[in-house]
C-alpha cells in the first residue's frame, strides 16, 4: 500500500509538472526558469562571464605596459559587441521569466518585471553600457580611463552562484 502512494504521487507530480508546463507553454509572454534550452542558455552565459574575467584584467594590465594593435582591439571590440546582444537578450529573458515567492510560482508579467527591476537589472545594465566606448571615442588618448571602465563588463560575476542554484528559481532571474 505505501509503495502504491509513492507511485501515485510521482505520477501525480508528473502530471502536475505536465499540465503546469503546458499551460506556461500555452501562455505567452513568460518563460519557465528551468526549461531545458535555458540550461544551455545559462552555460553560455557563464562561458561569457568567464571570457571577461580572464579579458578584462589581462586587458587593464596590459594597458599599462604596453598599446594594443589595431587588429587585437578591433578583434575585443567586435566580441564585445556579440557579448553585448548576448547580454542584452539575457535581460529580456529575465524580464520574461517565472520565479517562486512564498512557495507560489509568479507568473504575473509585470511582477515578473518589477521583480527582475529591483533584484539583478542594475547590473545587468551596467554590462551592456558601452560606457568604456563611449569614453574611448571621446577620449581617445585616455587608455587608462577605459581600461577602469571595462571593469564593468565583468559584474555580472556577482551573479554565477545564483546560476548554480537550480534549487531556487528566484535566483536565476
């Protein structure tokens, strides 16, 4: 009799976790945190992170020994500019994303955004300023001054343990 209860409820589990994915699917507009594509969106994500945590300090170091040829700031400028659409569609997913609160799944779209607005969006959007750029153009002898504000770039490492915690959907938004 108990290993019949135990039966009964993972399949009813599953087929509440069956018919809740399907009614989000049905929805539009919100995204669930664990659907198996963003697993894979998370890792690139994270592969990202990591390309700026080794660039940006070797960058800033090597600004102040030595100048970067045209080609190897040509070539960080153009994966900044990926990285940055990449970032950019991340937002947009976080405003569009499923979290728990009190135990209850959030699916109302604007508390989702006010959620995500007042949790990770600042940093978030620091990352995607051009700010270092905007500098560079304007100030154009000044390599120090954007080597500082490239910093920026890498603070979305303040979010790579809530990346890991699958535990807590709250987190990943």
């Amino acid at each position: 009799l108990h290993v019949a209860n135990s039966a009964e409820q993972v399949g009813s589990q599953h087929q509440i976790s069956q018919a809740l994915e399907s009614r989000m699917a049905s929805k539009t507009g919100v995204m669930m945190p664990d659907a198996p594509w963003r697993a894979s969106w998370t890792c690139l994500v994270l592969a990202i992170v990591a390309f700026y945590a080794i660039e940006v300090p070797f960058s800033s170091l090597a600004s102040s020994y030595c100048d970067y040829t045209a080609n190897t700031r040509t070539v960080i400028f153009c994966l900044d500019c990926v990285f940055t659409v990449f970032y950019v569609v991340d937002m947009y997913f976080n405003f569009k994303t499923i979290y728990v609160s009190d135990m209850e799944l959030v699916e109302n779209a604007h508390r989702i955004a006010l959620h995500y607005l007042h949790t990770w969006f600042a940093i978030d959007l620091l990352t995607v300023l051009p700010i270092d750029y905007l500098v560079y153009v304007s100030l154009s002898e000044c390599n120090h001054v954007v080597a500082i504000l490239r910093w920026f770039r890498i603070l979305k490492i303040l979010k790579v343990p809530s990346f890991f915690n699958t535990s807590n959907p709250e987190l990943m938004t």
